[in-house]
C-alpha cells in the first residue's frame, strides 16, 4: 500500500468510523535415469495426467455467512466488455432490474458479453446489471483468477462498457490481500499485525469513499492490493483467523471510539512520518512519527537506500502542470525549493517558483509520486535535491512507500526479535487500542 491517500482530505478529518453502530464490519526432483524401462515413462505419465484432473480443494469462505451490508465491494475492472466466467460448482444469476434468476449447473466457462446494453450470458440475455452467486464453496473464475464471494457486473457510467465488482465478506478479502502486501512466508506475528492494520484500514475505507460510489475499494495499490484465492496461503490463512474481527480504534474528541485510518508502507527509512505531514490535516495521536530501528536489516538494500533519479527542469514542470492545472498561473515552473522537513529528512513541503516570479507549493508526497506515479524510482520523499544546469537529481533516498504507520519491513524486523503482533502495533500506532467487532452481530443497513 505505498501510495497516497484516496483523498486529499486528512486522516483527522477522514477518521470518523464509530465502532458502536458500524456501517460494515467484520529440493529438487531426482529425474530417473533415460534407459529406464518406458513402462515407468508410462506410469508416471499416467498418475500425472490423473492428478492434473483432480480439483484443487477449497477451503472454507470466512464469513460467509456475515450480512451482506457487512461485506466488502471490491472493483475488479471498470471497463470491460468480454470476460469469461466459470465456477466449479455452478452459480446463480439475478438481474437485478427484472429480480428474474436464472441457475447455471455447468462448471464449464461462460463468455460474457456486453451488447448494446446487454449483458449476454452463454446464451442466456439479461438486462445491464446481474449479480452472479457461485454454489458451495461459493468460488468463481473471471478471465482465470479465482475469487470467493459474489460477483456483479453493471453498465459503467459510459453505458459503454462494464463495471465488474467483487463482494466478498471481510475476512476472506483478507486472505486475498495479506500474502501481496506482505511475504506471506514471514514471521507470523508479522502477518497477525499486517491483518489488523489491513482490516482496519479497509473498513475505514469502506466507511468514508463507499457510500458515495458502487464499490469500496480497488484490487490495486490505490487501495489495498488484492488477489483473491490466488494469494490465499496456509500462513495467511492463520494470520486472518488468529486475529479476526480484531481492528484498531482512537479516541475522538467526545470519547467516541474511532476505527483510524490504518496506513502503512513498505519501509520508513528509519523514522516513521507523521500524518499530518504527508496528507496534511490535523495532528493524529495513533499517526504520530516513531523512531524505527527494524527495517533496514529488513528491506532489501536497493529499496532502503534507492539509486539517485535525474530528470530535466523541463520534465518537472510538464508533469506537474499536467497534474495540477492550477498551476498554470505560473506559466512554467522554472524552479522549486524544499520548503519543510519532517523525520529523516523526509520531504513534506515543496515551493514551485513560476517564470513569471509567481510561486505555489504542493505537499512533499504528491511532488514525488507526480514526477514518479509508480513509485518505483523516486520511492520515498526522503532524498536531496542536487541541480546542475537543467538537471535536478534525487538522491540519498532512504525508504520506500509514504512512511506513514506501520512499517512493513519494521514489523518483521520486531516480530524476529519475539515482539507479538500486539507490541508491534502499539508500537507503529501509538495511543490506539485493539477491539474485536463481531460482524454477526452488525443489523445496521448500508
């Protein structure tokens, strides 16, 4: 999750999930040797095509049983036309404008088609919004990649194409997201941590940016990563059930407890960031910046201390008036200047100056990620700013990801030292405290 935030509001401001009256919730192969007699060829060939015919077991889906409200919308594609779909146990089909249903026994793939407003199944035509519920154990394939859960696909705002969602309930969107955001080989109080705080910021998400759009999150790193079956792993598996339910909450003002917004990254460089100083807003007590000794014998060398990234002035100034239109009161940015620091050198504040003599400033984290949208090559606002000429080179990084909260590579280093996932988020999330909602027991409409 080494992005910005959703929004360019604050943490403090975005920080506003009561717990009480949630919205949503919960070696080697030894190859014989060739002149071995070819009915062994024959054999083997034969137990490995049998093998390959078998199924894959399917684990239980966790909660699947939750209420729907409860469930998390997860945006797979937002502009498809064709896909095809499959379940191994068969799946049912609602239109969601006519409420008719329609049961598809095979486990054989369908095509999927978006004609002139329709969505055509196989043979079978409905109208632009169906809602696909697979059988027990309740899985489906879309273009190959198994998923858990429901699956809905709509007419997009254009009317042109599909929108194609993913509801799932939360616990078993976890065991599609740990093992992509964390090595799900790592230590397992390291997956326990990455569970909660994972659990914690979807559920805020969900909460803030949901209400207002037909789904909740993304598979991408804008919001959490997410793979589906495809990640899930025997250690992920027990990290998600050791801790469920389990989230991280603050106090608001009036003694409300909060769900917080849960960022974290995949290495700080050495000091976590403040909130405020990356997303701007109000100081955030559980957000606050922490001394990080862990993670640099963690991380891999090339992203704890990145290579130095050289553009032109020019390249500079065209991306971020490409970015940001306002910008355009200066003309061209002939210029720019650090303006503040926060922890480890970490930029938090940049002055643009204008060729016309004009200035604005834009926070240290969008500069980055809007010269670097990948967030690859400049991977961290903590560098200096070298220029010669027309060149500007970044350099001295240290870190990668926004800083913000838990520290990835942090929390692996603490977790080889014996610290339980509990130290560990105390530790990154300071003032919070750990709570156990139950999503069985949540009846609030969404």
């Amino acid at each position: 999750m080494d992005w910005v935030s959703e929004s360019s509001t604050s943490p403090f401001e975005r920080a506003c999930v009561s717990v009480k009256g949630m919205k949503t919730y919960k070696e080697s192969i030894h190859r014989p040797s060739a002149c071995r007699n070819s009915v062994l060829w024959a054999c083997v060939l034969c137990i490995l095509t049998v093998a390959g015919c078998r199924r894959r077991p399917v684990d239980p889906s966790p909660g699947i049983d939750s209420p729907k409200q409860t469930w998390v919308r997860v945006l797979l594609f937002g502009n498809l036309r064709m896909c095809t779909i499959t379940s191994m146990s068969g799946f049912e089909v609602e239109d969601l404008g006519s409420q008719t249903l329609a049961d598809f026994r095979s486990d054989e793939p369908f095509i999927v088609q978006f004609l002139d407003g329709i969505l055509v199944v196989g043979e079978h035509h409905f109208g632009s919004d169906i809602l696909i519920r697979p059988h027990e154990p309740y899985v489906f394939q879309i273009n190959n990649r198994p998923y858990r859960g429901n699956l809905r696909l709509s007419a997009n705002k254009s009317g042109q194409a599909l929108e194609v969602v993913n509801y799932v309930p939360l616990e078993s969107y976890l065991l599609g997201v740990i093992g992509v955001e964390m090595q799900s080989y790592w230590e397992p109080e390291a997956l326990k941590a990455q569970a909660v705080a994972s659990r914690t910021y979807c559920l805020f998400i969900k909460d803030r940016f949901g209400q207002n759009r037909t789904w909740d999150v993304t598979q991408s790193e804008s919001s959490q990563v997410y793979r589906g079956l495809d990640a899930e792993t025997p250690t992920v598996r027990q990290a998600v059930s050791e801790t469920a339910g389990e989230v991280l909450v603050d106090l608001s003002a009036d003694g409300q407890e909060l769900i917080i917004p849960a960022y974290y990254s995949s290495s700080c460089g050495g000091h976590t960031e403040a909130a405020q100083n990356v997303f701007g807003g109000e100081p955030v007590a559980s957000l606050r910046g922490v001394r990080c000794r862990y993670c640099a014998s963690v991380a891999r060398r090339s992203n704890f201390y990145w290579k130095p990234i050289t553009m032109t002035m020019g390249q500079i100034s065209e991306k971020l008036m490409r970015r940001y239109p306002t910008l355009e009161k200066l003309e061209e940015i002939s210029d720019f200047k650090v303006s503040k620091l926060g922890y480890k050198g970490r930029v938090v504040r940049v002055r643009l100056i204008g060729k016309n003599g004009e200035t604005d400033t834009v926070r240290g984290e969008d500069f980055r990620l809007t010269l670097d949208p990948t967030g690859r090559k400049i991977k961290s606002a903590i560098f200096t700013v070298e220029k010669k000429g027309n060149l500007v080179t970044f350099q001295n990084g240290l870190g990668f990801g926004h800083g913000v909260g838990l520290c990835q590579c942090g929390t692996q280093g603490m977790a080889r030292k014996g610290k339980t996932y509990k130290d560990i988020l105390s530790f990154y999330y300071p003032k919070s405290k750990l709570v156990t909602i139950d999503l069985m027991e949540t009846t609030t409409e969404p």
